[in-house]
C-alpha cells in the first residue's frame, strides 16, 4: 500500500435481474479491475480492506465471490492463495485460491483463532464484534473483504462507524481511512426480482 493511494468508492446501481452486475461494473469503469487487482494481490504488501455494501438481504449475497473470480482469475493453482472464508452461504471458489471455509462467524470467534491466511472475507458483517475483527486482520496485513448489507456505499460506511465504535474500535477505523486503505463497492439489485426479506 502506497501512502499516494486513495480510497476507491463506487457506488453502482443495476436493475438487472437478480444478478449482480459486478462484470458490467468492470467493462465500464476502465482501470478498476486493474486497481483491484494491483492493491488486492497477495504480493501488494496487505492491509487493504474492501468493504462492500448491497441491498440484497442478509446472509445471501454471492457478491464477494464475484469480485474473487474476476480478481483472481489468472491466478495459477502451482500457488493458491490461502484464503478464509466466513460466511452463510457455500460456493466453488475460483481457481488459484485454497479456501479454508467456516460457515459461521461466531463459532470461528468462538475457537480463539487469529487468522494466517492472506486474504478474508467475511460475508454479512453485522454486529461490533465482527466488524471491529475485521478492521484488525487488515492493520495485521491481511487483505479483508467484507461484506455489508447497505442501500448505498455512504451508508455503508457509517454503518460500519457505528458498528466499530460500538466496540470501541473507531481509531482503527479512522486509520484506515487516512491511510487510503478502505476501497468501497455498493451493488443494487432490483427489489422486484429478488424479493428481498427483512
């Protein structure tokens, strides 16, 4: 991470089907793609955390897998990337990245682990504890993905704020704001099709 870098915040909009429109995202928005993956790679040095906002409903997101197989899409399977995952939802990793899969955050929490692995993401962060975890594993060094449910990007973050502070962790958050390190994606599906649930 270069002190020259600057936060990344998107805020997309799609009314495609219930698909997210990540690949849609990346053929018009020229260099991000390549942004992400230059500041995401394993070798960039870590400490970058990608929060990502969406209105889908809570727990079935398959949004960060979709930034994972564009981000990794060359990636070579002689060396996969060691990543965890901590979610409610299952799915097929891309290739190029050996996943180490807990389905849920608290019993992760509850084995007192502290993660070696250089990539996590952490689908439907939702309470102080996970989202104060988070802000830690990146200023270790890792590269965080996490996933937040949010009608927009800018809401996204303060809802991350105010989940941090409530565990006493908003000078971590702070930190990582000056520093350039928090990148923000907001994807918006279409209610009508989804039918989303509170």
């Amino acid at each position: 991470m270069s002190g020259n870098d600057h936060p990344l915040c998107i805020d997309l909009h799609s009314l495609y089907q219930s698909e997210p429109t990540i690949d849609k995202l990346f053929a018009e928005t020229p260099g991000l793609l390549e942004e992400l993956r230059r500041r995401l790679n394993p070798s960039s040095g870590g400490g970058e955390f990608l929060l990502i906002s969406s209105t889908m409903y809570q727990g079935k997101t398959t949004i960060a897998k979709l930034v994972l197989d564009h981000i990794f899409a060359d990636q070579s399977n002689d060396d996969p990337v060691p990543l965890l995952h901590i979610g409610l939802q299952e799915y097929l990793m891309p290739e190029g990245i050996s996943p180490h899969v807990e389905d849920d955050f608290q019993t992760w929490l509850d084995k007192n682990e502290w993660p070696t692995e250089q990539f996590i993401v952490i689908e439907d962060v939702r309470t102080p504890e996970m989202a104060s975890k988070a802000l830690k594993f990146a200023k270790a060094g890792a590269n965080v993905i996490a996933v937040l449910h949010a009608v927009s990007a800018n809401q996204a973050i303060l809802r991350l704020r105010a989940l941090v502070n409530a565990f006493g962790s908003g000078d971590e958050l702070n930190d990582i704001l000056k520093s350039g390190q928090l990148m923000s994606l907001h994807n918006e599906f279409d209610p009508g099709v989804t039918s989303p649930q509170p």
